[in-house]
C-alpha cells in the first residue's frame, strides 16, 4: 500500500499525479510518461497511444513521498507544497519544496520532486540540476532512474539518459516498458540496430504489450524492411485491436508502397473495431481519397464526420474543397459562401472562395472577396499574395507590385513575396528593381537557390552575363539538383557557342531530373547541336517538339539543325512555323532571307500571324 498524507480528515495518496499539459514533442511526451503514472504500477485500463508514454507501468510506480525529515518546518513546507501540486500551482509547489529542501538537503524524495516539476513547467536546465543532485544521492530503484532519464533525454543528453536506462534495467530486468522507452530514444538517435536489440529484449518480458511491437515496427520501417515492419503493426494491433497508433503506423508503410488500397483497408478496419467516431482516422481516409480522386468516397466520409459533429468546420470546409478539386465549383462556392455566413471572420475560408472564383474566371468577385480579407486584417500577408497574384496573372502588374512589397516586408525571411515582387518587377521591364527585390530577399534568406536563380534572370536582362554565372552557379552550390539554374545555365553557354561540354553536362542533368520537360529537352539538343552532333540533336529537338507542342524557339532550333543537314525544305518548313508563332523575330527573318529562301514577309501564313499578333497583347518571350 503507498503512504498517505493525512490533512484534517481527508487521506491523499503520496503519489498523486503532477498534471501538466505539454506541447506534443518529444520532450512534452517524455514528460508527460514521468509525470503522469498512478500509484499501483498497474496499466490503466485503455491502452493509449506509444506516442504518449504516461500509460507505463515502470513509470507509474513512482517513489512515494516519505515524510521529510522530522524537522517541523520542512514537513509544513512540504505540506505547503503537495497541496499547491493538487492546485496544479507547480511555481507555489517549486517554491515550497525548496524551501523544504532548505530545512532538509538530504531529502532525496523532494530533489526527485523538484526534477520532476521543474521539467513539468520546462525549466530544463533546473530539472537537469536537480536530475544530477538525484543521481548523486544514489537512488536504489528503477522508477528514479527512468524519470531522471527521461529528462535527460529531453535536454538532449542522450548518453546519460541511455545509461540510466541500463541502471534501471539492472535493477528491474523483468519490466518490459524499460526496454521500450530506451529503445524509443536509441531510435529517435537513428542507432538502429541497437534499438531493434533493445525492443526485441522488452518484447521477451512484455509479449502482451502493443507498445513494443510498434516500436520495432518502426525501426523496420525507417530501415527500409517494409514486410517486416507490417508484421510487427499488425501483432501489435492483435494484442491491441484498438491500438490506434499501429494502425497509423501500418496504412503509412502501405502508402509509402503506393498501396492507397490496402491503406484505405487498414483506416476502414480500425473504423469498424475500434472506434467509427475517430476525427483523424477519417481525415486520413478523406486524404487518401482526394489523393487518388476518389472524390465521391471522400465527400461520404466527410459527410459521416458532420453526422458526428454538424459544427465540425474543417470538414465543412474541406466539403467544399472537394467539390473544388471535382471542378464543381458553384457547389464550392456556395458551401464557402455558407460557411462565411456562419463564421464572416474566417479569412482562410474567404481565401478558398476566392480562389474558386479564380477558378471560375470570376476575377472581380475573387478580388473582392481578397480584399474584404484585408479590410478585416489589413497586414494579412495571405490575402496581400492572393490579391497581388490575381493581378499578376491580369497582367495587372503595377497594381500587384504594392501586396507584394507588403508580403516580402511581413515575411522578409521567406522568399516567396521577394521573388513574386521581382518577377513582377521584371514584366514592367524594371530590371534594377527586380535585381533589388531579388537581392534583398538573399539578404533575410542567403540559403535560397530560387532567389539566386531568378537573380541570374534578371541579370540576363540587363545583359550581365558574368553575374547571370555566378548568380547560376551559386543556386546550384546551395542545391546542386536546381533543375531550372542547371538547364538556364547550360543553355546559356551553348546558345553563347562557349563551354560546349559544360553545356551538354549542365543540360543533361536538367534533363535527368526532369525528363519529361520538353524546354529542357530542347535545351539539350541546342548544345548537342553546338558540339556539331546533328543526329542525336535532332532526335532531342523532335523529343521537345512531341513534348510542348508549338514553340517558337523550338522550331527555329529544328529548322538550324535541318539547313546543317542541308534538309532545305524541312528547314524552311520548320522556320515558317518558327515564324507563324512569333512573327516579332526579325532576326530569323533577316536568317531566312540570308539563307537564299526567299522573303518570309510575303508568305501569307505569316502575314496572318503578324495581324493576329497585333490584335492581342504581346506574350512574354520563353526564359530557357
């Protein structure tokens, strides 16, 4: 039986539980397993999640707290402090145990507690000064050692949490949560092997506890033995079949196969065995589908979720982001519509529906609904991106250059509102400002490629080619599969007639990454073509053709390679057609006329592209 307190005529167990809420991290998890066991060591009656290690039954059997010594103010202070613990006033408890501690420096009870509070109000480097003061006054049982490990593998001191682990085995080698949580920490450390060892040792002491079935199950998933893993989740849930975490465990092996199938069978199993009422179990079944386009399995399973809670406004939400993804959008709009009526404050929601109106080529009432947004939350960077892209793709450029600002000015260390504003920049042919956009988003994120790479765009602009290099060469030093910095790069070179072989490299890695862009296939075959290997540079030129389609850019590399091979009419053929889809090209035009073909101003397939063109607003040339 644990030892009591009595308090006038009320008896409270010595070991009532510190409750605490904690962050979901490792640490907070930790905490919560030290801090929240009951008296009798015995497993509560519901297994919860491993994730979550309060249920164990090493850490429920927590020292209970003698008497301190017989001094009468330490014992009053200690008084003073479990009744702040029952108040959940952890500062007043903090504050009395040390002044009991004062009375009484030998008390090796109320150092354990001291550790334990402080690491519950997260003061770790107090827990840890109090976690050694533990240790040094030599505790004999194992639930100490386990505590004071948990908060050292909290403060990130791994070995010395590891080996008290080992110092509470020794002392209770029969208690299978002790191999459990120290094979935890062993994978957390990626140490793999030791870990697997470590939870095959719990395993042997504790058969019937899910919890160690799990976690070797996730060290054959993070070492890649999917079968095994699946083995290890699905014995867990035999022991456990409401053991929610080995299902999330097994149907993300199933996914990380491409098995959406099998994954959507184990969500369905614990619906039906578990527990039909589970909100994330669901949301995973309604990703799954969405992700497959099992558009009408999703809305079924959101409609089961508003059956359980009619005011559930994320699935409400996500209703109408379905009907979004099925291109239903008045369906959507009017479910966003409702959902604003209900909760007019919602930005995120006002947000969605004018990106179905986007959607809908209904860029007034997009606008519209972007810029209620604002008046509601003026310095709402979202809705500064939102409004500042729908005039962007307007081409209403001066008006969105004002949200971007506001955007790079609100989010200076992320780099998407610098880079919005620069390219913006770049289509009113403001290049300095765009390379002053640019270079103050690498200012607050030197470690962006994206930025130097479209730095090196606007450099190219300003016919900087030395800059146009080193801003290049410095996106693909901080990441070296910049597909965009490599193809841009190596189709620099090669349409300059310089560095061939680094052009084919360059643009071959490009093409690597992304076999199926067909800008970086003709990129390619431009720098085969300028190593003189006309056959194969043809082959990919022909490749990009099949993959974008009409481009003009293209077709004029087609018609270079064809008069190299002396292929007069197909290199005519391929330049009028250069020529149709950009009539501008004066240049080819004065090439054609040079090459003896004739005037390509008279061909009246041209002449037909000239008034068209004249007709619309002029395209933006292709960035290679």
């Amino acid at each position: 039986m644990s030892r009591a307190i009595r308090i006038g005529a009320l008896m409270i167990p010595a070991c009532q539980p510190v409750q605490v809420k904690w962050a979901f991290t490792v640490a907070g998890l930790l905490a919560a397993w030290v801090l929240a066991g009951g008296c009798t060591g015995a497993p509560p009656a519901k297994q919860a999640p491993p994730a979550s290690p309060s249920v164990t039954s090493h850490a429920a059997t927590r020292p209970a707290m003698s008497t301190p010594a017989a001094d009468p103010r330490a014992y009053y202070h200690f008084i003073l402090g479990y009744q702040a613990e029952l108040a959940q006033d952890t500062e007043r408890a903090i504050r009395e145990y040390l002044a009991a501690l004062r009375v009484d420096p030998s008390s090796l009870h109320l150092k354990t507690r001291l550790a334990l509070l402080y690491f519950a109000a997260g003061e770790s480097a107090n827990a840890v000064r109090f976690a050694d003061r533990v240790i040094e006054a030599g505790p004999q049982d194992a639930a100490t050692f386990a505590q004071m490990a948990s908060i050292y593998a909290a403060a990130g001191q791994l070995d010395k949490a590891l080996a008290l682990y080992g110092q509470a085995i020794e002392r209770n080698p029969d208690d299978g949560e002790l191999y459990f949580w120290k094979g935890l920490l062993l994978i957390n450390a990626k140490r793999l092997d030791e870990a697997e060892q470590t939870l095959q040792q719990g395993i042997t002491r504790g058969k019937n506890s899910p919890v160690g079935h799990y976690y070797l199950g996730r060290v054959y998933a993070e070492s890649k033995r999917p079968d095994q893993a699946i083995a290890s989740f699905e014995r867990a849930i035999a022991i456990n079949p409401a053991f929610e975490p080995g299902y999330l465990a097994l149907a993300s092996v199933y996914e990380s196969q491409q098995d959406r199938a099998r994954a959507v069978e184990v969500y369905r199993r614990y619906l039906q065995k578990a527990n039909p009422h589970s909100r994330e179990i669901r949301r995973n079944l309604v990703r799954l589908f969405i992700s497959g386009k099992a558009y009408q399995e999703a809305l079924a399973e959101l409609q089961r979720m508003l059956q359980d809670d009619p005011d559930d406004l994320d699935a409400q939400l996500r209703v109408g982001l379905v009907y979004g993804e099925m291109k239903d959008f008045p369906k959507a709009v009017e479910r966003l519509t409702s959902l604003l009526a209900a909760r007019p404050a919602e930005l995120k929601i006002r947000d969605y529906l004018g990106l179905m109106y986007e959607e809908m080529k209904e860029f007034k009432k997009a606008a519209q609904a972007y810029e209620q947004n604002l008046r509601l939350q003026p310095n709402y960077a979202d809705g500064h991106m939102h409004l500042g892209y729908l005039f962007y793709r307007q081409k209403r450029y001066q008006e969105a250059i004002p949200h971007f600002s506001t955007v790079a000015g609100l989010n200076s260390k992320q780099a998407d509102g610098h880079i919005l504003l620069g390219l913006t920049h770049l289509q009113t042919e403001r290049y300095d400002k765009a390379v002053e956009a640019f270079e103050t988003g690498i200012l607050h994120n030197p470690g962006s490629a994206d930025l130097y790479f479209n730095l090196g765009t606007a450099y190219d602009k300003m016919n900087r080619f030395d800059d146009v290099v080193r801003a290049m060469e410095k996106a693909l030093q901080l990441d070296a599969s910049h597909a965009d910095a490599l193809n841009y790069l190596g189709y620099s070179y090669a349409d300059r007639g310089i560095k061939i072989d680094e052009a084919l490299s360059l643009t071959k890695q490009a093409v690597s990454l992304k076999p199926t862009n067909g800008y970086y296939v003709d990129s390619l075959g431009w720098a085969l073509f300028k190593k003189g290997l006309l056959e194969e540079a043809l082959a990919e030129i022909q490749r990009a053709i099949a993959l974008v389609g009409d481009d003009p850019v293209i077709f004029e590399h087609l018609g270079e390679i064809y008069h190299k091979q002396n292929l007069t009419k197909e290199a005519r053929e391929a330049w009028l057609r250069s020529l149709e889809l950009d009539p501008s090209n004066t240049k080819l035009m004065d090439r054609y006329r040079e090459r003896g073909l004739g005037d390509p101003a008279t061909e009246e397939r041209v002449r037909q592209a000239k008034r068209r063109v004249s007709q619309q607003p002029p395209s933006q040339p292709r960035a290679h």
